[in-house]
C-alpha cells in the first residue's frame, strides 16, 4: 500500500511533543500501550473505535464509536460531512482499512455501508485489487509451514509459538488461517518480532470475547486488546533471539487454557508429527 499510494507519512519510534502542539490519537485510546505518546500528555483529541474500559478519555475532543468496524469510517464521516473529496489515494487507502479490519467480524453497521459506498465513487478498484494480493517475501512460506507443525490443539481451542516471525503480519495471518478450522472456536498465536513478543488472538461469535481473552492472557506480563473476534497483545523485551523461552510458552499456555475453561492437557498436534516426518 505504501508503494502504490505513497501516503505523506513519517513513521518513528520515539515522539516529542512540543508545547502548544496539538496531538490526535486514532485507532487507540490514551490508556492503551500501542502507540508512543506515553508521558508527553494527553492528546488533543481521541478518534478510535475500540471499546473503552471506564470513563471516557477527558480530551477536548472525543469521538468513540465501538459500533463500527473500523477508525477509518469515521474518517470517511467527517470527510463526507464537510463536502471533502478525499482523491482516489486517499479514498482507496480508507477502503482497504475498513475491509481490513472487518475480516473475522460479524458484520459492516449502517456507517460502514455507507462509508464504503462513498469512497468507491473515488478509489482506485485496481490498486485495491494490487493491495490485498501484494508480491509475499520467500521467508513468508517457510514462517507459514512452521505455524502449521507447531500449533497445537487443545479441545476447541488452539495455541500456536512461531519459531520464528519475519515480521508481525503473519502472526495475524495465522490467528486467521487457524480461526476457519472448523472445529476451533478460539486461537492464538505468538511469535517474536524486535525482542517482543506479539499476540493474535481469534475467538468465533459466541465463543468468548477474543480482547478479553488476550487481556486476561497477559495479565501482568503485558497488554492486550481489540474486539469480540479478533484481537491482540504484545509482552515486551522478552527475547534476544526469534524464540519465546520455555518458561514462558508454559506460563502462557496454562493461562491460554484457563481462560479458555479447558482442562489442562497434552495438547495434539494440528499437523500430526508422523505425517510432517513421512512427508519430508
């Protein structure tokens, strides 16, 4: 996406806000540990649809809608509301969020339909197409083969550690491959990316709130959240190599379990060993 769209962003790991400068949050609330204003203040504004736990951020501005599948619908409204033609750059990088972010959700509210059949008027259909079937790195084959013979199966539940993790998208990508197995309700995934450990976490309609689950998951070891059916987490500094330790694999699988309300158990391979072996 940011290839063919060449949005006008500066991406950067540590943020300094200067006095008198306005910050807004998007797609995160100020208690929230994914984004990097820290200790420099509260932002100016919160514009975010995840639901908040507690009160409402005190912010001067503030726009929560939980009811709507992505942060870029609302940035679509307040296009819309003032007569803004977003381009077509503009107009298909909001498209393909709010798809993005509706995968594994039950469904588009009124808003989304709405959102979405604006800006087709003005996004490129054929960069989109581009976009959701982007060129995929070799290490991402050799990443996906190790999912699948070291996820493990517990019920209706599975847990998968990624011996290794070229970047965190497959980690998300594997939470959704393992969440359309049918008869697995509840999934996560972990891997190390940068010395942290990141989380996905999937959970079917009716089968548990996938951000409560990783939250509870993580409890005093890291944060997590997101929606009903999908999820994350991240525990950080936990690793110098590409593998999370032993220890803590254990400690995240007999809390994986507990919240999930399975008995402890010998997990049994999604992949059974002898075939993986038969079939070198």
């Amino acid at each position: 996406m940011v290839e063919l769209l060449e949005p006008p962003l500066e991406l950067v790991d540590q943020i300094e806000v200067p006095e008198g400068t306005a910050t807004v949050l998007v797609d995160a609330g100020p208690q929230a540990a994914n984004h990097l204003l820290g200790d420099a203040g509260n932002p100016t504004a919160v514009i975010d649809h995840h639901q908040h736990e507690g009160r409402r951020p005190r912010v001067p501005f503030c726009d929560i809608r939980p009811k709507v599948v992505a942060s870029a619908t609302i940035a679509a409204h307040y296009l819309r509301e003032q007569h803004m033609d977003p381009g077509p750059a503009l107009a298909t990088a909001l498209t393909y969020a709010i798809r993005t972010d509706a995968t594994g959700l039950r469904g588009f509210s009124i808003a989304d339909h709405r959102a979405m059949r604006w800006l087709s008027l003005c996004a490129d259909h054929q960069k989109l197409t581009d976009i959701e079937n982007a060129p995929l790195q070799p290490d991402y084959y050799a990443d996906l083969l190790l999912a699948m013979q070291n996820t493990f199966v517990y019920d209706d539940a599975a847990l998968c550690f990624l011996p290794r993790a070229g970047g965190s998208e497959i980690i998300a990508e594997v939470a959704d491959l393992l969440i359309r197995h049918r008869d697995l309700t509840r999934v996560m995934v972990g891997g190390v990316v940068g010395g942290d450990l990141l989380v996905s976490v999937r959970a079917k309609a009716g089968s548990g709130d996938a951000s409560d689950l990783v939250a509870k998951s993580l409890k005093g070891l890291g944060h997590g959240g997101g929606h009903r059916q999908r999820a994350g987490g991240k525990v950080s500094n936990i690793a110098r190599g590409e593998r999370v330790s032993e220890d803590l694999q254990s400690e995240l699988r007999n809390r994986w379990l507990g919240v999930c309300g399975v008995d402890a158990q010998r997990g049994s391979r999604l992949v059974p060993k002898r075939e993986i072996l038969e079939n070198l």
